[in-house]
C-alpha cells in the first residue's frame, strides 16, 4: 500500500514539499537526491550508522515510565529520553547519518545552522569525530541566550559565525549557510538541521530520524505489551524529533499524533511562531510549506522563549500532516511551557530542554483517559536553558 504520509518521487507531501533553489545550488541538491535512497539503504552504510548510533550516541535511548507523571494526568504517560543521548539532544541522530552521507559524496568541509545550539553542537560533535572542518551559523540573539552551547561548539573546533541581519535568530542563520553554500559548493555539504530546505533534506532527516519511532515500538510492546501508543507527543519547529517520532507511526490511524508548537505569549500577541495556526502556504529556504508571512507575502519574524521553535515555517511533512488532520497541532505559550518545564522537574527530577517543555504542556490540552498510553518525546535536556528557567521561576521557587 502506497503510503498517504510520506513523500512522493517528485519530493512532495501532498501540496508542501519540492526544491526552491537557486541555479548554483542545482548540481549539488541533484547529486544529493539522485543518491542519498541508495546511499542510506545500503549495507554498508547502515551497519556502520548503526554502530555508531549505538556505541557512540548511546542508543537506544530509554523509554522512560514517568509515573507521578501518570498520576497526575490519570494516564500512562512515557517519555523517550533523547535527552541522554551524546551531546544531550535527537540533533545527532541525523548529524551522524548526514556525515557519513558527505563523505560518501566527497565533500570535504561541513557548514550548519543552528538555534538553540542543539543541532551546532552535534555537527561539531560529528565534525570533530570525521577530522572535518566546521562552519555553525547562529543568530546573534541565539548566540547571547544560548552562551553554553556556543562554548561547547568553539571547544569542539567549530567556528561559530554570529548572524547580525533579519531578528538574528535561526530563520537569519539558516539564510547566511546557504549564501555558504551557494558560494562553496564543489567542496561542502550542508548539514540542515530539521526537516527542512530543498527536497531531498526533508526526507533524508526524517530517515535519520526515524530510528526514534522504530525504538518506540518495541521498547512499547516489551514494557506495555502494545507497539502503538494512544498518542504520541512531541514540539515541532522545523520539525525533526516530531518527524522521528511519528514516522512509524503516520500510517496507523490509531495513534493520535500531536505537535505542540511554540505560540510565543500568543498567537495573536504578534509575538508567535505559531506557524500552524496563523501561517499560510509560501517558500522558505527551498521548500513550500506553511509559512508566517504578512498580505504582502513577506516573512513575518518569529518569537518564541525557546530558540529551537523561534521559525516561521514548518517542515513540509508536518504541513501536510497538519493539512490533511493526520496531526492536531496545539499552541503552547511561553508560559505554558515553563510551567511544564517546571513540573517535569519537581515530579521526575528531570530538567526538559525549552523546546520539550512545549510538548510537555500538551498534557493539561488532550483529554485522556486512564488507559491511554502517551509518549511524549522528550527531545532534548535543560542544561543550555538554565538561566530562562532560573530567571522565570514562578513565586516561592
């Protein structure tokens, strides 16, 4: 059966999708598609991804019974540690898979975006694995709120080129590594850090990824004797860990996939990244997706607490997903995810990074039941957001 979710020949899903990109980028974005399928599937490819996944990256990441969790929301509540993998995020996931995937292509020299520092760290983490050279591009703003991560990156070897233009936030950073890009193209590879950009970096991201949903099923059936939750859960700004987390699962009617996405102090506040809510069909950074613009068709810059959701856009595979009902997207406040942020910390002694707190928040939004299983997707840790949680502690903390 030919699958409703998941992307076409042409590199669409449904309406969003494609590849948007400027001439000198063609050959690149071509050798790419033509080869990134045989590349991946491969044997040799695979066991040498897997290896590294499991002996360098720790996997499988735990599936974790949160049960005080559980009985506060009156449900079977897990959460699936990405969070304790090396470099404390889902992002190297997919940095391992796209190094392994350049150097089969012979490139030579990596460059990255980043926001939160997450997906920069893990590409200099990788970097510094395979003896390559590492260019982060980062939001100047990102940069003064996300100081640890910057450190950690300049300590692996990376060099961290701050982003003055634009809200000098991940939109801005991911604009200054394709100018790169464009003007390096024979020697350097791209490592986009979501499911975003050009077909085919949605759909080689979400594979890399996917390893999160494989895991789900059967750390799931081991520990609750089911291979499909009744929800799973998890923040979406481009969308990568919400990509793996639902890719096994997108084709199964049954599990209720939910996206919690970052509202910012409200989706009418003017100070959002909402993009679900508020956005409409335009073209970002080479792909057509659901995109926060003004009448005029122009950008409208994002906002949001974490640096990880603070994007206009979303990836392709969640607009068609929310498009099309497969996915219900839930706006969740700064606020909201702060309270989250802080409930997880008091009831589990775990310190969920910003963006995992948005997903977290969904639990006070679904109606659920004392036999319902969820899985929330716990995509990152707290260390880089110590100082947002400190600063915002609520009255008697």
């Amino acid at each position: 059966m030919t699958s409703t979710y998941h992307i076409n020949e042409n590199g669409f899903y449904g309406a969003f999708g494609g590849a948007y990109i400027p001439e000198l980028l063609y050959a690149n974005v071509e050798i790419l598609r033509l080869n990134y399928k045989r590349i991946i599937h491969s044997d040799e490819f695979q066991q040498v991804f897997r290896q590294l996944l499991k002996d360098y990256v720790g996997r499988p990441s735990p599936l974790y019974y949160a049960e005080r969790l559980s009985k506060h929301y009156n449900a079977r509540v897990f959460l699936k540690r990405e969070d304790l993998n090396h470099t404390g995020a889902h992002k190297i996931n997919n940095t391992i898979g796209q190094i392994l995937m350049a150097q089969r292509l012979g490139k030579t020299r990596i460059i990255a975006e980043t926001g939160a520092g997450q997906h920069g760290v893990a590409t200099a983490t990788v970097c510094a694995l395979m003896g390559l050279p590492c260019v982060v591009y980062m939001g100047a703003v990102d940069i003064e709120r996300q100081a640890p991560n910057v450190e950690r990156m300049r300590l692996l070897g990376a060099e961290v080129r701050a982003v003055h233009s634009g809200s000098k936030t991940l939109k801005d950073a991911t604009n200054e590594a394709i100018r790169d890009w464009i003007s390096h193209p024979e020697d350097t590879h791209y490592i986009i850090g979501s499911v975003v950009g050009p077909h085919p970096y949605p759909d080689m991201v979400a594979l890399f990824q996917s390893v999160i949903s494989e895991e789900i099923k059967s750390q799931l059936e081991e520990q609750a004797g089911k291979v499909h939750p009744d929800y799973v859960v998890a923040c979406v700004g481009g969308g990568s860990n919400a990509a793996g987390a639902f890719y096994h699962f997108m084709d199964v009617p049954q599990v209720k996939l939910i996206a919690a996405e970052a509202a910012g102090k409200g989706i009418d506040s003017g100070h959002t990244a909402a993009t679900v809510a508020i956005g409409a069909p335009g073209i970002i950074h080479g792909s057509k997706t659901l995109l926060m613009q003004d009448k005029d068709g122009q950008i409208t810059e994002p906002y949001s607490i974490s640096a990880g959701l603070d994007y206009p856009g979303i990836g392709p595979l969640h607009a068609h997903l929310a498009q099309t009902g497969r996915a219900m997207v839930i706006p969740v406040t700064d606020t909201e995810a702060l309270e989250a942020g802080y409930e997880l910390c008091c009831m589990e002694g775990i310190i969920p990074a910003l963006e995992s707190a948005h997903a977290l928040a969904c639990l006070k939004k679904l109606e659920l039941n004392p036999d319902d299983t969820i899985v929330v997707n716990l995509s990152g840790r707290g260390d880089k957001d110590l100082e947002t949680y400190i600063n915002n502690l609520p009255h008697g903390k």
